[in-house]
C-alpha cells in the first residue's frame, strides 16, 4: 500500500520538475530571442512535454496523433500558421495601422499578422502567460508534424509513401471537393495519422471553416511538409521574439494605458467618488440579470428566467440580446471597448439610473439613504495579466494634480475552472488560492459561500484552489497529487492568485483602497482534467454553463444591493 502510494507520488514529482523545466527553458528562449523548436534548441521543451503528457495533449506520446488536442491548439493559434516556417511574437508595435488584415483566433482574442507566405507575427500583449500559452501550443504542434513525416517518409532522399502522394492531391487541386473525393482523402489522410477513417470523419467538421471547409486536410498536409522539409533539408521553423516585445515585457505598459483610460471615463462622468464594485466575468451576464426582467418583459410571461438567460446565450438569438443591450446603454451602462491591447472590455453600471426594483434579485429595502453603487464588469484577463490589470486599476487616479483614491467597495471574480471532485457546470467557492509551482499561499475571507449557492441542482464545493501556470500543462499526477494530499484542492484556473497578489497589496501594503474590501469569488467547472473525455480539449460547456454563470451573477450582485 505505501509502495503505490510511493510510485504515485514521484511521478507527480517528475511532472512538476517537467514543468518547472519548461518555463525555466521558455524564459531563457526568451531572453536569447530565438529559437529553434525542432533543433537543438528546442530539445528540452520538448523532452519535458513527452515527460509531462499533459491531458489537454492527450495521446502526443503515441505513435497516432492526438485529433482532439490538435483541434483545441488551432482554435487557438491563427489560422495558416501551419503553412508558416517563421513565427515571429511582438508587442504592439502598429500593424494594425498597416495594410496586414489581422487574424484573430477564434478562441483566444489576439491580434496576428500573416506578413507573408512565409512568416506569421503574434501580438504579446497579456504578459508572460500569454507566451507560455503559445510556445507550449506550437510544441506540440511541432511535434505532431514530424509523427507525420515519420509515417509518409520511404527513404533519405525524401521519397514519400501512396497516401501522401494522393494527399497533395487533394490538398493542392483547385476544385472543390466531392463528397466521394473528399471520403478518398480521409482514408489516405486517417493511414497517415495512425487514426480510423470514423474518427476522422467525426472531428471533420469541427475543423472546417466557411473559407476553408477542407481545413484538416491542409493542416495535416502543412504541417507534414514543413516537418519534411525539417528532416530531409535541415530547413527548420524558427520561433523569434521581437527586440522591443523583450523590452516592454513585465513593465504594465498596457494594462497601465487601460487603467488610465478607465478612471478619465470615471471622472468625466462624475463616477470616480462612488462607490465602485468591481466584477471580473464576462461581458453579457451582468447586463442580462439587471435589464433582461425590464427588455424581455414578454418573454418572461412565458418562460422562467433562467430560460430567458438560455435563450441569449443561443448564437442566433441576436435581436433579444440587442434590446437588453439597448435598455442598459439608456438606462446606466457605459461600455468601453478596450483600445490598450489588454483586450479587456468593460462595462460601467450607474444604479442611479436604474430602477432596482424592477429586477427580480431580491433586494431587501432599507431606509438608509447609501450612496447608489457603481457596477464596473471587466471582461476575463488572462493568467499573469489578472495582477497587471488590477494592480493598475487599484492605483489612485492623478486628476487635477492630485491623487484621487478610488472608494472601491468590493472585488468580485468569477470565472471557469477545473474541477477536481464533480463535473461540467458545478460550481467551486475559494478559501485561498495556492500558486503552483511557488510558495506563495493567498488564504482571504471569501464573501459567497457554500450555502448561498446550494439547493439549485449543481453541486458546490469548497476549498483551496490552485492557480497554474498554465491549464494546458496540467496531468492526472500533479492534479491527483493536490487533490488527494493535504492541500485539498478542489480546482485549477490561471488567474485568483494574481488578482488576489494585486488586491492585497492595493489593500494591506499600499492602502490605496479600503484595507477591509469585500472580496468574493466563485467559479463553474468548465471541464474536469480527472476524467477521461473530461478536458476542455473535449469540447465546450454548451448551454450547461448557462446556470451556474447566472447563479453566481445574482448572488454576487444581491450581495452588493444588500450590503452584505
């Protein structure tokens, strides 16, 4: 018994020490300013990536190649980049003011650049994580591509088996398929990948695009060609990081820029004295819970609420969303659109201008005459970016040559996690965030709990979290390893612990806001790593995220209106 316990315990480890090896690596790839992913170079992050098997990469140790963790890497990568031997990571240095339309992946917001048949640029402009993110996607991208070029290569002279041949063909041709030619071209692309014809079909259509309804095919094709030309020429891809990107990195210059911005909209509208609650989530479910039961009047007479809210998120639902957003721009909301390079959106609430008592969230009178709040929802920051945003935000604003603390009343998160113990859509309550990797421990008195939001369907826990370095490095070991020992953590994501870092120093070091804030987070179970089929990489949450969003939402904002 001790022995497995043992054995379990040290292959946590050696996932952890292959971590920390990779971001060690990355950071010194960095500051070198190039690199080579398949040379030498490379070697190291690669090694640690087939140590570590990461379950959103599922089988990139095996001979086959992994289709669900493929899908998952180009939804967050621009599209072409498969095509691309230079990849080239910049900060914001105006390509959006050139003639280079840009690329935005359609699962991750960040502007890139095709600056030509052979080169693609990715715009840096959320910190360290974002890199981490990229250069840990393009390795196994990478590493994908030469399992290709191992299945089609014959011979040292570059002499290539049937299928690849017929794949060219197909990729290449300039007419567009048949369903007839298109099933030919799975079966020969299915014998390159290890993979059955049925799974090939079955991940066909996740792939495809309304411009590129082939899509597999030429990812498949490119990346075997350019990791051909890697074997047989030498002629390896080469991932650099743009001289000023190196300079800017770690110095807040945008979420500086988005700060600023924000507090001169606060001041010109005479907000910035108010009492301001900040919400980080996302950019609809604030601004559906306060103006839906005033917009959707009619709807509501023939379905519940959280029907109403089912029905917004549908894709195709765009005119119900269009009257809530109407009803809150006339009505108290002020939506700025992020021009820093944070992509980060915000919306400001004055409930001055809105009539609370037509929500349905409970509010309790009273006949204390308080201040009416300010709602400030900024849309998700990712991983080290939560600390830059919100350390900037927490400053004083420099107005009339003086500072001007903000009254910031409360700071609530919610965000998708990874859940440890439950599965899709349960919902997590944090008593301290533990970042992984250090021995820093961000323990804090969290305003929700357990019991606000039992007795709703979903399951709630509550405990430690950790936060990662990033989500597409975790394995079953490391999570079994925190899950099963002392520190019983019920969850991962990429961000608590960096806001609460921001948060605490804003309130308990530089006292720039109230020592005392409210802090309340929460989060949904966006996928359960523990699970076999139970990463992100096995698809989204659907509609089954509908309900824990909007449970937290209304507990937070009646905690607000409450003055709880």
């Amino acid at each position: 018994m001790n022995k497995k316990k043992h054995h379990a315990r040290t292959r946590a480890q050696e996932s952890s020490n292959a971590i920390e090896r990779m971001y060690i690596t990355m950071r010194h790839l960095f500051n070198r300013g190039f690199y080579k992913p398949m040379g030498v170079s490379g070697e190291t992050l690669r090694e640690a990536l087939l140590l570590l098997r990461p379950e959103i990469y599922g089988s990139i140790g095996d001979e086959k190649a992994e289709l669900e963790g493929l899908l998952y890497v180009i939804d967050r990568l621009p599209q072409g980049i498969e095509e691309c031997m230079f990849i080239n990571l910049t900060s914001d240095e105006g390509y959006s003011n050139s003639h280079f339309k840009p690329i935005i992946p359609p699962k991750r917001r960040r502007n890139c650049y095709r600056i030509d048949d052979e080169q693609m640029n990715i715009e840096i402009t959320r910190g360290r994580s974002e890199i981490y993110d990229i250069l840990t996607h393009l390795t196994f991208m990478f590493v994908e591509s030469h399992k290709i070029s191992k299945r089609v290569l014959i011979n040292e002279s570059g002499g290539t088996t049937r299928d690849w041949v017929k794949l060219e063909k197909a990729v290449l041709g300039k007419k567009k398929l048949t369903q007839n030619e298109r099933e030919i071209a799975i079966t020969h692309t299915a014998n390159i990948l290890g993979r059955t014809f049925e799974e090939l079909r079955f991940v066909y259509e996740q792939f495809q695009t309304p411009e590129q309804p082939e899509r597999l095919l030429h990812i498949v094709y490119w990346l075997g060609k350019l990791a051909i030309e890697e074997v047989i020429n030498n002629n390896k891809r080469t991932i650099t990081f743009s001289p000023v990107l190196r300079e800017r990195l770690g110095h807040h210059i945008h979420g500086e820029i988005w700060a600023d911005n924000i507090k001169d909209i606060l001041h010109k509208n005479n907000l910035l004295e108010r009492p301001i609650h900040i919400i980080s989530a996302n950019m609809h479910s604030v601004m559906n819970t306060l103006y839906s039961p005033t917009a959707l009047k009619s709807l509501l007479s023939k379905k519940t609420i959280f029907q109403v809210y089912e029905e917004l998120s549908k894709k195709e639902n765009v005119i119900l969303r269009e009257k809530v957003t109407k009803q809150a721009t006339q009505n108290g909301m002020i939506y700025i659109p992020d021009a820093s390079g944070t992509n980060i959106d915000v919306q400001i609430f004055d409930t001055e201008k809105l009539d609370l008592s037509k929500t349905d969230l409970e509010i309790v009178k009273t006949d204390k005459k308080s201040e009416k709040p300010i709602i400030f929802v900024m849309d998700y920051a990712f991983g080290e970016q939560a600390y830059e945003t919100i350390d900037e935000l927490l400053k004083p604003a420099f107005i009339d040559n003086k500072d001007v603390h903000l009254n910031v009343a409360s700071i609530s998160i919610m965000g998708k996690a990874g859940i440890l113990e439950g599965g899709k859509g349960d919902i997590m309550i944090p008593s301290a965030h533990i970042f992984e990797g250090t021995a820093d421990n961000y323990p804090f008195i969290n305003e929700l709990s357990k019991s606000d939001l039992d007795g709703h369907g979903l399951a709630v826990f509550e405990g430690s979290m950790i936060t990662v370095l990033g989500t597409s490095l975790q394995n079953k070991d490391i999570l079994r390893f925190f899950y099963n020992s002392t520190w019983h953590v019920i969850g991962l994501e990429m961000e608590g612990a960096h806001y609460q870092k921001a948060i605490q120093s804003a309130a308990k070091v530089r006292k720039t806001i109230n020592p005392d804030v409210k802090v309340r987070y929460a989060y949904y179970a966006s996928d359960n790593p523990l699970e076999t089929g139970g990463t992100l990489a096995s698809g989204g949450l659907g509609t089954s995220g509908v309900k824990p969003t909007y449970l937290i939402t209304r507990k937070i904002l009646q905690q607000i209106f409450n003055n709880q």
